[in-house]
C-alpha cells in the first residue's frame, strides 16, 4: 500500500524530469552542431557508420593494447634468455676461476703463477671463442685479475659487486651501460673490441665455508644470444599481430551484422520517442491541473470545516447556553419537588454543549496563517496536553519557515488526527510528534506505545472510524502530492508519518 502511494504521489515529479531531459537532448544536439574545432572533427565521426567507427577505436584501442603486451612479452623473454645465459655461463665460470681464488682469504691479490695458469687456461680452451675478457675483483672493488693488465690492482666503485656480493649472480648487455666516467676506464678495453657483449659478475666463494672471497666478470659475445633474441621478438610480434587482425575482422563483421539490425530500428525508434515526448508533454499537463484541482478542494474543504465549526458554535451552542440559562432560572423559581428533574435536564444540556464545543473546537483550524509550521506544531501538542491531560514528546527540528498554508493546514490537520487516534487507542501512551527537513524532504511523524492496529475486520460499533480516519488521512496528504505511511505491528504501537517535497 505505501509502494503504490509513492508511485502516484510522485508522478509529477516523473512527468517534469522526462519532460526537461526530452528538451534538454534537443538543446544539446543543437548546440553541438555549431560548435567549431573538436566539435567538426565529432561530427565526421558520427556521419560514418557505426562498424567504421567501431573499427577505428577498436584499431587504436588493440593496437596500443598488443604493443604494450608485445613489449612487455619480448623484454620478459630477452631478460629470461639473457638471465639463464648469465646462470649457465656463472656457473661454468665459478666452477674454472673458484680454484685460483682460494689464497685470496688471506692475500689481497693473486701470485704471478696463478695469473699466469689463468691466462694459459684462458688462451688454450674453449673460453676463447665466446669469452673476450675475465676480471676477478675483491670485495673492496679492486681488480686483482684482469685480462687488460693495465687494469689490474686499480680500484673501481661499481653497484654490480655489491650486487654479486650478495650471492646474486648479476648480468646486462653492454650496450646498457651508462657511459659514466668510472665505467669507461674499467671497460675501456672491452669497449674497444666494438662487438655486442654482455657481462656476468658471479660470486667466489671459499672452499668448505662458502665464504665470498671475490667476485668473477667476464664479457661473453652476445651475437648469437641477440640473434636468438630477435627471433623470438619476430615470433612473438607475428603471433600478436596475427591475433590482433583477427579479432578485429571478427568484431568488425559482429558489429557490422548489428549495425544493420540497429538501422532498421532507429527509425521506428524516432518515432515512438515524439509521440512519447507528446505523451509526456500531455500527461505533465493534466497532472498539472490535477495538483491544483487538490489544493483548490483542500482551500475549500477547509473553508467548510471552518464555517460548519463557526455554525456549531454560533447555533446549537449559543441555543443550549440559552437553555442551560433558562433551566437555572427555573431552579430558582420552582420548588423543591422539581430539583431532581431540573437537575437532569441541566446535565443533559450541559453534556451536549460540551459535546458541540469539543466538536467546533476540532473542526475550527487555528489561525496558522501568522504562524510557522514549527510553532503550529508546538500549538498543536499543548493544546491536545490540556484537552487530553496526557504529555506528548516533541521532536522538531529546523523547518522551512515559508511552508505553502495548504501544507501547513495539512500537516496540522495529519497531526491532529494522529494524535486523537493515539489518545483514543493507545491512552495517549508513548505519544510522540516529530518533524524534520532535510534536502527538500519534510517528514512528519507521530507514533505511540498502544497496542497497535488490527488488521481484522472491526467488528464492535465505532471501531471503523479508525481505519475510516486513516483514509482521510490518506487523503488529505495525497491530495498535495504526499506520501502517507502507517506502520504498526501487535503490541509495538503506531506510527503515521507524512512527507512533502517542499
């Protein structure tokens, strides 16, 4: 029941908003064809079919796409080659240089004799043919073998020792070397070869303890690891370029398939949007004056609750105070005999003016034109303190001074009913009347501590009036595009709650 409210309480609102967007497109695309620069190039763009479009973005989008992953796919395959050529080369070359090594624990450089086995074992195998140059540094970063003599017991600060120090085993191809002023003294030699190397620095430990005692380098040619690496980069490029023509061709034929299915529609679809924007246009109309058809029946019935409580009090009341004036005189003329009867009567007309003076008072609004909703609501809650003699809790927070009178009234006339209805069936226990406004939304609520509403049929006489006060309810804050929520539960009380877009 509080879903279908919201729905009919707020289609006027959903009648403005498709309004106001229908002719906001309208701006929109018209503006935009009389833009200048950026704004031609978009509009080239969009005389072109959708497919064409599509095959554009989708060439820049993939292309970028496969060149960053043919990048990164070929540098992580030439940095695995080069790293598992460096491991098998250190490898090879710890297992050669650790033996002339082993005095270096004590000794900071290396005997003649050693030098010279080294320089005789490098000359006479294999190494030769894919090994120009051998170097073995201490840990302090001075060369003790090198085979450039004119580098040796040189010191050089180099960030690869401290690397292979670690027990890493560390390489990278000459052509990445900075060309700083340390690196070209130390490499001055193997620069001067003018071939592609690539350079292993391996750790050398000590026999038994596998202490690091120095560090090896050695510069392998790097022709045939480089002419290895370009095949894999060409495989690697034509695999991806492959795929990428691929998968554009499929998508260019998807979306061209598509393309046709959506130029048939569009037309169709132009046309049902212009009878839906009229349709739109007709219904804001009408809701239009629905709303002020409400409000102008609220102003009335008002006027009329107030002109039924002024005849009540102006006719009935004033004849019975006539009537209890009169019985009053008699008392005083009349024996004895007639008390009891005289008695009677003035109860009776004393009851019934107290009746017609309850009912005036309720249909007579207070004059709220003066006051604001908080102060109404204040009104409100001591008035029915001293009718009731129960305590109502307030709980308002900052409201809109400039509230509309017809939701004033209204929400003065939701209030007073739900506070009748809490008095009446719950006792006034656990009475409450809170307010609250925040990002255009008001919300009034009351609730009580009673015992809740029945979803049975009444079936004693007068308890149909509350469900039957309910729909007035109901109605009152509908007719000024409300929202009106009862919640209640067995023995958990009531709440009736109010809320306005103001």
């Amino acid at each position: 029941m509080c879903t279908e409210t919201k729905a009919q309480s707020n289609s006027e609102t959903l009648v403005n908003d498709s309004d106001q967007t229908l002719v906001e497109s309208d701006t929109g695309q018209t503006s935009s064809g009389g833009m200048p620069g950026s704004q031609g190039t978009r509009a080239k763009l969009r005389h072109l079919s959708r497919s064409t479009q599509f095959v554009i973005c989708a060439t820049i989008i993939l292309g970028l796409t496969m060149t960053f992953v043919g990048n990164l796919v070929s540098q992580s395959i030439e940095e695995a080659t080069v790293q598992t050529a460096a491991e098998t080369g250190a490898r090879y070359m710890q297992n050669f240089l650790e033996p002339f090594v082993q005095g270096l624990t004590t000794a900071k450089e290396l005997p003649d004799g050693t030098i010279q086995t080294i320089d005789h074992l490098l000359s006479s195998t294999s190494f030769s043919t894919h090994v120009v140059s051998v170097k073995i540094w201490l840990p302090d970063g001075t060369i003790v073998y090198s085979t450039d003599k004119s580098a040796v017991k040189k010191h050089f600060p180099t960030e690869e020792i401290s690397k292979a120090l670690t027990g890493k085993i560390y390489t990278e191809l000459d052509n990445d070397l900075e060309d700083d002023t340390a690196d070209a003294t130390e490499d001055a030699f193997e620069r001067s070869l003018n071939i592609p190397l690539y350079e292993i620095f391996a750790p050398l430990r000590e026999a038994g303890t596998g202490k690091i005692v120095a560090v090896g380098e050695f510069y392998e040619t790097a022709e045939a690891l480089q002419r290895e690496i370009n095949n894999v980069r060409k495989k690697v490029w034509v695999i991806v370029g492959t795929a990428t023509i691929a998968m554009l061709l499929l998508l260019f034929f998807i979306v061209r398939r598509d393309d046709k299915i959506i130029k048939q529609q569009e037309t169709a679809l132009k046309w049902r949007m212009h009878e839906q924007a009229k349709l739109h246009s007709n219904n804001a109309a009408l809701q239009r004056k629905v709303t002020t058809a409400n409000r102008e029946f609220s102003r009335i019935n008002e006027l009329t609750l107030r002109r039924i409580g002024a005849d009540l009090h102006d006719g009935p009341a004033q004849l019975l105070s006539l009537i209890l004036l009169r019985l009053e005189e008699l008392e005083d003329s009349q024996g004895a005999s007639d008390g009891e009867v005289l008695e009677m009567i003035r109860r009776a007309g004393k009851d019934a003016l107290n009746e017609v003076r309850e009912i005036s008072l309720g249909l007579a609004l207070p004059e709220v034109n003066d006051l604001t909703l908080h102060d109404a609501l204040v009104l409100l809650a001591e008035r029915h303190e001293e009718r009731t003699e129960t305590r109502v809790e307030l709980e308002l927070d900052t409201l809109p001074e400039d509230v509309p009178i017809a939701h004033k009234i209204c929400i003065y006339r939701f209030a007073q009913e739900a506070l009748n209805n809490a008095y009446i069936h719950a006792g006034g226990k656990g009475q409450k009347l809170s307010a609250s406004h925040c990002e255009g939304l008001l919300e009034v609520q009351v609730e009580d501590a009673g015992v809740g509403i029945s979803s049975e049929k009444p079936s004693a006489p007068g308890r149909g009036r509350t469900h039957l006060g309910l729909v007035g309810m109901r109605y009152r804050v509908e007719s000024l595009g409300g929202i009106f929520i009862i919640e209640s539960a067995p023995h958990a009380g009531t709440k009736a709650r109010a809320q306005f877009k103001i």
